[in-house]
C-alpha cells in the first residue's frame, strides 16, 4: 500500500534539510568544487511533492495512478536518500583524511582537489535523481493531486441507534455494567458524568451502546435520549444542532448557524430535565472544543448522562471520562455464534459439519473481532462447496472482499500524527502474535531515525512516549497472559527482572510485554508494501526490489543465498520464531 510513501517522506526530508544546511555539508561542496545547486534543485521538487502527499494518500485508495505514483515517489526518495549518503560518507573520510596529513600533504591535497573523481561520480547520480523528481512534479498535477487538499473519509456509513437484536451475541455484561451506571442519580463533579467506552476499531463499542441505549429500563429512567455519530470531523456546531434535532426540540428562531443561539436553544430545552446522549466514534483530543460543545450540557438534572465511544484512552481523558470501559475481544463461542448467523441459514448450521470445522478456524482469525466475525461470514452466506471457506481460511483478511474491516482499522491509521506512522509501518516486521518487548521496539525505532530529537527529553523518553500513543490509540495491547512466573516472584523483596531472567533467560514482565491484533498486524503489513517485507517459509515470489526494509526467520535466513539483489535494502531484521 503507497501510504508508506507518505509515512517515511517526512522524516527523510527533515534530515535532508537539516544535512544540507549544516556547515560540514556546505564546506564539503565548495572544497570539492560540486554545484550545490542541484540540491537545492532537489529541495524544491522534494517540497512540491510534499505539498500534495495528504491528498495523494486518500485518493490512492481508490486511484491506481495515484498509488502508482506514491510508489515511485518513494523509490526516487531512497535514490536520493543513497545520494545523501554517498556524500556523507565521502565528507567524513575527507575530514578524517584531513585529521592525518601533514601540511605539507594537505597543500597538495588543496591543489588537486578539482581534480577529485568524486565529484565526477556523484554530479551525474544527482541529476539522475532530480529527473525522476522532476518528472514526478510534472505528473501530480496531470493525475490531479492538489496542494493542502485531502479529501474527506466517508467511508464509514453514520451509526444509528437502531441494531439487529437477534445479530447480537455477548457483551451482557459489560451492558449491564454501564446499565448499573446510568442509573445511579449520583451528581458527578462538575455537573457532567461522561461514560466511555474504549476499544480498536470493529472490537464491538457502537453496538454495545445500542443495547444499552434502547435497554427498557433506560428508557424509562430519562426524561430526554439523543443518538449522535460524531465520527473523525468534531464540528461542534453541528453536533449540537444535531443533538437539538434528536431530542425533538425546536431550533432558535433566528440564525441557525449562530452558535450562541444553539447553546442557549439546548441550555433551555434540556434544563432541570434528566438526559442521556449517546457520542459515538469521537475522535477529538482538543479539550477546548470539548468543552464549548458540553457548555450547556451542564444545566441537565442529576443523573443526566454522556456516553461516548472512542478507540482512544487520550478521548476519554480530554472528555474527563468520569467511567471508562476499556472492551476486550469477543469470547470464542460468542465470536463463533456470530460468525454462524452471517454465514449459515438457520436450517443449515450443523448439516455441514466440514464447513463448521473452517469455519472455527476462520473464526480464530478474527480473535475476537466482532467486525471480521460479522464481515467474512456474510462474505460465505449460503455459500456450500468448501472450496470457498478454504480459499477465505487461506488467503489474507486483507482482499478487496473485506473492505468494511478494512476501512475500520485504516481509518486509525489515517489518523495518526505523522510521527507515529512510520513507527507503527514498522511493526509490520513482526510476525503475528509474536510478544513485542517494547524497550527493544524503542531501540529499533531510534536505529532507523524515526523518533524526533527533543531538548527536554532523551531519545528513549520520546520512544516510550510514542509507544504510550499507540498502546492509547488500541493499536497495541497489554499482553493478555499475565506471567504466572511473574506473579510468583513479584512480591519478594529480592524480585527484579534481571534476577528473574537469571531463573528464567527468555522473563519478560507483562508491564513491557504487547501485543497486536491480527488484524492490526495486517494493518501494519498493508500500509508498509511494497517497502518493508517479511520473508516466512518460502514465499519468495512474492518479494519486490524495492524493498527497504526486511525481516526473515531462522530457516528462511538458511535458505536465501544472497541479498545482494535487494537495492533498496536498508533494514534486515532476524527473528527466531
């Protein structure tokens, strides 16, 4: 997927212009006589491109051209970024050289420095590269990629309080949980009780609220109920006239798009009276905005209620979530009970007893995801030759059949700031359900550049710091097992991890042991193609040249002879597993 253009583009560029700009640089190109020119040619194609990458991202998705061109993009940026290191090299062993010669030496040195090959070696690789960036400028604007334009998401339809009751399987209770919450008549601080529920995309959050929302008792226990999708865009206007519209309340009189003329309409609608409304999919991390949209909402009577519905811990705390449920994967039987309504008539489940044992593993493949359970099996309905259930066992989640949980989880992806999606790419190396030690991840983040330098804080800091998003945003996961073998030993005075790893080599704490979702893992896998590739058993044929990135297991590692093919190689990675 192209999208790993635009997630290391960003970085490389940053070091680009703070390695052209430096003294040594400079002092390199006048001493060896190069045109500095062609990389300030260079820095500008770089910019123009850079410009257009945000609405390049989204219009790849359902533009080939697009994607295309997102992929030569990047190739021409590691030719430029193996440009960069040429002369690099060739600086530091011209200062060496310099280090180590006498005055005499260096006399002549100076004298026949116009002289120097380099300069005929790398001009001529320069200009090559800003050809391709040039051509690449050329070419944006004839596929019709804009500047400061990114086109918004509407692949997600909005969510409504209405479900499909005999669809549902589990979650009884974490419904009735938040049931127990809603209806104490408790005052909450600041006159606002906000309940969130927390969870990666398709984990079943939405449709936990719809059981809780159109439960009887809740219904007969608030005076007013409002529904409201919110999705990634968090325009407060909107939402509150939204809000006004689902509790049957009239609009102000005069300017509709007034926001003052909104909030004092819903301050006087909802006052003294006991309210629930449901935010579903928030993504807003601005507590400023927050707070304009909940202004009027603290004039409700004790008891009134906020329920809202996000993927991100850092939601729920700008919300000053008085409540969080963090939701946990399906169970087996409820995710397998699931699968079966969408993939079976009523008549058939059991008559196939073939079709049910891959469908279980089908099953597995989801962990737990009630999305994927709802999606693949609707892909199978009624399908009855065993050939397909095997074609869907085998191949990736991630074809063009699965689009709906495909668009779930890209979507936090699509939202994570620039600096943490390279560092979320690169966990495509990892296989699935392989424990990922989050100091040695930290590690192989700062090895290949991706965690920016901070004055306040060393580079491991910021590494823990990126890594603390990602676990907020659900992409990464607790290792659910906790080690028994820790618990044991925890409480004794002499416990540390060293002395645990000298009873037992392979301890590795819960606190900094995590895991992927499958399909997070697929995520992974899917914005980092065609660059970053992980070599499993014999699938070969499946390896591109443009690969940067490489991880390889023990017998895979045994059984390729030369990597030499590989060009674009700058990362390969071994992995015993």
């Amino acid at each position: 997927m192209a999208e790993i253009a635009t997630v290391f583009l960003s970085p490389f560029l940053q070091a680009f212009f703070e390695k052209v700009a430096s003294r040594e640089f400079v002092d390199f190109f006048r001493r060896r006589k190069l045109d500095d020119g062609l990389l300030k040619k260079m820095k500008i194609a770089l910019l123009s491109v850079h410009r257009v990458l945000e609405d390049a991202e989204e219009k790849q998705v359902k533009s080939p051209t697009v994607k295309t061109w997102l992929d030569e993009l990047k190739d021409a940026v590691f030719d430029a970024e193996d440009v960069l290191d040429e002369i690099d090299t060739e600086a530091l062993r011209s200062k060496l050289d310099a280090e180590n010669q006498t005055t005499a030496s260096k006399v002549r040195k100076s004298i026949s420095t116009s002289l120097h090959p380099f300069a005929k070696e790398i001009e001529p690789k320069i200009k090559k590269v800003l050809a391709r960036l040039d051509d690449l400028v050329k070419q944006k604007e004839v596929i019709g990629l804009k500047e400061g334009v990114g086109e918004k998401s509407s692949e997600r339809l909005p969510t409504t309080s209405l479900y499909d009751e005999p669809s549902i399987f589990g979650r009884i209770d974490e419904k009735e949980a938040i049931i127990k919450s809603l209806l104490l008549d408790e005052e909450s601080v600041g006159g606002l009780c906000v309940i969130t529920i927390v969870g990666m995309g398709g984990i079943g959050k939405t449709t936990l609220a719809q059981l809780v929302y159109n439960d009887d008792r809740v219904k007969e226990h608030f005076d007013l109920k409002a529904w409201v999708c919110v999705s990634n865009e968090f325009d407060v206007l909107k939402i509150t006239k939204r809000i006004l519209e689902k509790l049957g309340s009239s609009t102000p009189g005069g300017d509709r798009n007034d926001p003052d003329c909104l909030q004092v309409a819903l301050k006087e609608n909802i006052m003294g009276k006991k309210y629930l409304i449901v935010l579903d999919d928030v993504w807003n991390e601005n507590p400023v905005v927050w707070e304009a949209l909940t202004n009027p909402l603290r004039y409700g009577a004790q008891g009134s209620r906020i329920i809202a519905t996000t993927r991100g811990i850092h939601v729920a705390s700008v919300m000053r979530s008085t409540i969080t449920y963090p939701l946990k994967q399906l169970p087996k039987e409820d995710c397998w009970s699931l699968f079966a309504k969408h993939a079976f008539r009523d008549d058939e489940l059991g008559a196939y007893p073939e079709l049910e044992e891959i469908g279980r593993e089908i099953v597995k493949k989801c962990d737990g995801l009630p999305l994927a359970a709802k999606t693949i099996g609707s892909l199978l309905w009624s399908k009855l030759d065993i050939n397909e259930w095997e074609k869907i066992l085998k191949s990736e989640l991630w074809d063009s059949q699965t689009d709906q949980v495909n668009s779930a989880l890209r979507l936090s992806y699509q939202c994570l700031p620039s600096h943490l999606k390279p560092c979320f790419a690169y966990c495509s190396i990892f296989p699935q359900d392989q424990l990922i030690e989050k100091e040695e991840l930290i590690l192989l983040w700062m090895a290949e550049g991706f965690l920016q330098q901070s004055k306040d804080m060393t580079l491991e800091q910021v590494g823990d710091n990126y890594f603390r998003d990602l676990v907020a945003r659900s992409l990464f996961q607790h290792n659910s097992s906790q080690n028994e073998f820790f618990r044991l030993f925890s409480s004794s005075s002499i416990c540390s991890i060293e002395y645990l790893r000298l009873l037992k080599p392979h301890f590795v704490p819960s606190e900094i042991l995590f895991e992927m979702h499958d399909l997070v893992n697929d995520l992974a896998r899917l914005v980092s193609r065609p660059f970053v590739f992980r070599l499993e058993g014999e699938n070969y044929d499946e390896i591109e040249n443009k690969l940067a990135t490489f991880q390889l297991t023990r017998k895979a590692l045994m059984m390729l002879r030369s990597l030499s093919c590989f060009t674009r190689l700058r990362v390969c990675a071994h992995s015993s597993h």
